[in-house]
C-alpha cells in the first residue's frame, strides 16, 4: 500500500514505515504530525483518487530529526564581461518516520 501526500508544498509518494526528507516542519525532534492532504491511495491494485484530496484519507508520522541538507553551489558567470559570482546555500529539512496510514 503507497499513498501520494502532499507535504509543505511538495508532493511524495509514501509507504508504511518509511522515512522521508522533506522541508523543515514546526514541531520538536520527536514530536507526532499529521498530514490529511492525501492526493492518491493504491492498496493491491485498488486505486483511489482524490478530487483534489481523499476525504477522511490521513497520515499519522513522528519527526525523527531536524538536519541540514548537502550545500548547492550556485555560479554565474557572463563571459568576457569579467562578472562571476558565487553563491551557496543548505536546505533546511526535517526527517520524517510515517507510522500510520488511513485511507
């Protein structure tokens, strides 16, 4: 059984058990979310589809960590015009553990 869920903006596709990387969420290490934007429900085959969501359709996951995502480094450069410029940046995310799926 996988569910499509939409999570701060983005959308995963999801499974029982699994830990999933996703934007940064209000909420201490450890602490209990819930997601009722479920998008899509496949059980063996039977697949259900929201309009845009599935009514009564919910996530119950824990936030496992808060970290730091690998630095991107953003370059630009305009040829023979001597402009380069050099950018970093490092997203903030937060690891979540999806215990409980309800379709």
């Amino acid at each position: 059984m996988y569910v499509i869920v939409d999570i701060a903006g983005q959308q995963f596709k999801v499974e029982q058990g699994q830990e999933v990387f996703v934007n940064r969420l209000e909420g201490e290490k450890g602490a209990s979310v819930e997601f009722d934007k479920v998008l899509l429900s496949d059980t063996d085959g039977n697949v259900k589809i929201g309009t845009p969501v599935l009514e009564g359709a919910k996530i119950n996951a824990t936030i496992v960590e808060h970290l730091r995502g690998d630095k991107v480094t953003v370059f630009h450069k305009k040829r023979r015009k001597g402009y380069q410029k050099s950018n970093g940046f490092r997203a903030d995310l937060s690891k979540v553990l999806i215990e409980k799926i309800t379709v």
